[in-house]
C-alpha cells in the first residue's frame, strides 16, 4: 500500500465524517442532565455562561471528569485558565458552573 | 509498542519520588485562603496490553498529577509516571523480561498575570503541535501509544527547562488568537535534562465553528542547529460528540503527519446511554524519511499505519481502550492489537475547609 491510497483512505473517512456529522445534526438530540456532574452536564445544550466557556475550551481536549469536590475547584480552574489562557471572567464563571 | 510520549529513557531515578514528594509539601506550606483552592491530586492508572508483530507485551501504568493554586495568581504543578514494563524474552528463550521507569514529566511554577500573559518557568511540557502538551495523558488519549511523530521537536524528550509565556493574543466573539513562546536551557542533570532551544506556537480558534488552526516552530540551539515546524486542525462541530484533530510536523531529517477521528452518538439516550458510551476511532499517519540521519526517534523507512480502535467510557471515570493497527514500511508489514483500561481519578490532596 503506498501513500496515494492513505490519501484516498483519508479523503473517504472526511466524505463518511462529514455525512454521519450532517445526519446527526438533522437529528434533535435527546440527552438531558440527569445528576449534578459536569460531565452531565457537558451533554447537555448549553444553558449557561459557563457551561459555554467549558465546552469551547476545557472540553476541546478531555472529557470532563464524573464530579469532584468542590474544595478542589479552584485548584481545577487555576490549571484551566493557564493551560485555555482564560480570564478571570471565565474563572468565575466556571465556578459558578462547577458549583450552582 | 511503548507510548511515544513516555520517554523511558529519560529519568530512570527514584530520586523523581522525593521531588514529587518536595512538591506535595511545598503546597502543603503554601497552602492557605479560600476553601476552594485546596490542591489536588489527579491522573490516571491503566492497565495496557500491546500484541506487536506477534509479541505480546504488558505494562502497568500510574500517572499522578499535583496542581497547587498558590495566593491569586500562582499554580505550581507536576505530573509523574511510574511504569512497570514486561516484554517477552528474546531467543526462543520462555517467560519475561521486566524493567520499570520511574519519572517526572514536568514540574512547573505558573504566574498568570492576566489572560494575556501567563510565565511559566522549569521543567515544563513543550507546545509543539498539539498532541505533548494537550492528549499525552493517560487519562485523555484515545489510543494507547502516542503518534509517530509526537517527538519531533527540538527536544526529543518532549519537554525543555527555562521559561514559557504564553497567553491569549487577541479575544474577540468570532475568534480568538493564543501563543506560546518558550526558551530551554541545555541541562545534563539526570532528573531534568533538556535540549537548549526555542520556539513558540500561534493557534486561532472560531468559536461558533469549533474549528482550530495553530502553526508551531522551534530551533535547536545546540551542536548541528536545526528547525522545525508543525501545523495543527482541529475540528469539534458543536453540539456533537464528533472530533477531529489532525497534526503536520517537519523537522530536518523527517516528517509526518496523523489525522484522528472519533464519535459518540447521542441518538440512542445521550452520551450516557450505553450505545452513547461506544466510540468508535480512526487514526492514520505516515512518517517519510527525508535523508539517512535517524536521529529524531521517528521510524528509519517510510511507514504508513492506519488505527482501528473502539473505546468504552464507563461510569466512575474509567475507559476501556481497544484497536487494531496495520503498519506498512519497507522493513516489514506488522498486526498491532492493543487493549487497556484507564481509570481517571481526581481529589483533594488533603481534606481542607468546607466552603
């Protein structure tokens, strides 16, 4: 197998990628946050300031972990805003998601 | 086959636990304010397996994490791994062999400033491309080991020893622009060895797309200089649990690239439904050889591997990780199964003030 068929192989899994991506967009998602957890609530639409500055900069890399101790949410954005580059706004906000 | 961002023959000292140890203290001293703040201890132990050509390997892994909020605007933070590692015996001998690897990824001070401006200095994580500072996690990669080209940088350590800025260039509601500019220092110190280099990293990310472009450069700045340059895309439409991220780098004796994709589906229950926790992934990469020099740890010949994997995201912060891979390169066409489970776990380093 050369490189020329890696390339075809990419170029059929973006054409497929991009199929699945529009039916599911055509579909109404059915997720609801059952349980106080950021990851339920990652599901979720946003409802929020700081549900959106979760997804658009936590969750581009990791899921978010199963709920944790609110003693450590601070430790958690202070990691957030140096590795997102966050402001203080964010930080804010995020806590207010982290604890309602 | 290893992880290619675990460096095992980096820091192979015991003394790393006494640092990890010197760490968790100074966070003990400096911790003091809000009831929120109290450091934590996260990361992940897995369990991996690894069928390579036929050889079946296995390596236990635990990556600890401590991160220290310190006042208003400092954060101290490390991570580690300690690695057990059994490799079948080589000539038609049976049983074995085992070798561990204890060390720090990195040990860093942050002092964020603004969100403009953010310095980091020590031993710190080299933001070339995307994949040593973002997915090298246990607890966030989706496969097992590490693209081909996730070294390729300056340092093939994956990390440098200096100073960092980094920050957010321009924020507006359409997009925004971060960088990184870092300096290492060359260092022969067994815990903290490092290439002296630079470089910097310029990322631009639209928002109502989920869509990030980023370019990366860095130069080595020792013996035989060198230059590298890397180009990331990443693409997250919203509103689905599709990702795909893609990585390019050059450096001056190869290249290569990778391009991954996964997906969860929400039709069947949401993500927490047990359909919605299968996400199935496609990796595929190529490295090329563009002279006879191997010294940046990609593959010797051109090798082109493709990635089939199927993860489970279980309750309780465990994931099951499976894929088969096909590689193909002049030195021999190769099966790679790997399987895995990773569990991610995240608490207080001590029990602090309720807030």
């Amino acid at each position: 197998m050369n490189s020329r068929h890696f390339l075809y192989v990419a170029l059929v899994l973006a054409v497929v990628s991009a199929l699945a991506l529009a039916a599911q967009q055509s579909s109404t998602p059915a997720t609801q946050p059952t349980k106080h957890s950021a990851a339920h609530k990652q599901a979720a639409q946003p409802q929020n300031e700081g549900e959106r500055i979760f997804q658009q900069n936590c969750a581009r890399c990791h899921n978010a972990p199963e709920g944790f101790s609110p003693r450590i949410s601070g430790a958690i954005l202070r990691h957030m805003r140096v590795r997102a580059s966050l402001s203080q706004h964010d930080e804010e906000q995020l806590l207010r998601f982290f604890n309602p | 086959m290893f992880r290619t961002d675990l460096h095992l023959t980096r820091r192979p000292s015991a003394h790393t636990i006494g640092l990890f140890l010197f760490v968790l203290a100074a966070m003990a001293i400096a911790h003091h304010g809000s009831a929120q703040n109290t450091p934590l201890i996260s990361g992940g132990v897995a369990f991996f397996s690894s069928t390579y050509a036929g050889s079946t390997s296995f390596y236990p892994i635990i990556e600890p994490l401590l991160a220290a909020p310190l006042g208003q605007h400092v954060l101290v933070e490390s991570r580690a791994a300690f690695l057990e590692f059994y490799s079948p015996k080589g000539g038609n001998q049976s049983g074995y062999d085992h070798s561990h690897f204890i060390g720090l990824t990195y040990l860093q001070g942050d002092y964020v400033a603004s969100r403009h401006f953010t310095i980091v200095a020590g031993d710190y994580l080299i933001p070339f491309n995307t994949y040593n500072d973002r997915l090298s996690p246990v607890w966030i990669g989706n496969f097992q080991d590490g693209p081909l080209i996730a070294n390729l940088n300056f340092s093939s350590s994956g990390s440098g020893l200096g100073g960092m800025l980094r920050g957010n260039a321009i924020q507006r509601s359409k997009y925004s622009i971060d960088y990184n500019y870092y300096y290492s220092t060359r260092s022969a110190n067994e815990q903290f060895s490092a290439s002296r280099g630079s470089g910097g990293r310029a990322c631009l990310y639209l928002p109502e797309q989920r869509l990030e472009v980023g370019f990366s450069y860095d130069r080595l700045l020792q013996r035989t200089h060198e230059n590298f340059y890397g180009a990331h895309v990443w693409w997250e439409p919203k509103d689905t649990a599709f990702r795909l991220r893609s990585e390019f780098a050059r450096g001056q004796h190869a290249q290569g690239y990778w391009v991954e994709a996964d997906y969860r589906t929400k039709a069947f229950g949401g993500l927490d439904s047990p359909i919605g926790r299968i996400e199935p992934l496609f990796r595929m990469q190529q490295t090329f050889r563009l002279d006879t020099i191997a010294s940046d740890g990609l593959p010797r010949v051109n090798t082109q591997r493709a990635d089939f994997g199927l993860d489970y995201n279980l309750p309780h912060n465990t994931r099951i990780l499976t894929s088969y891979a096909r590689q193909f390169s002049a030195s021999g066409n190769y099966n790679i199964w790997e399987t895995g489970i990773v569990y991610r776990f995240l608490f207080p380093a001590w029990k602090g003030k309720q807030p």
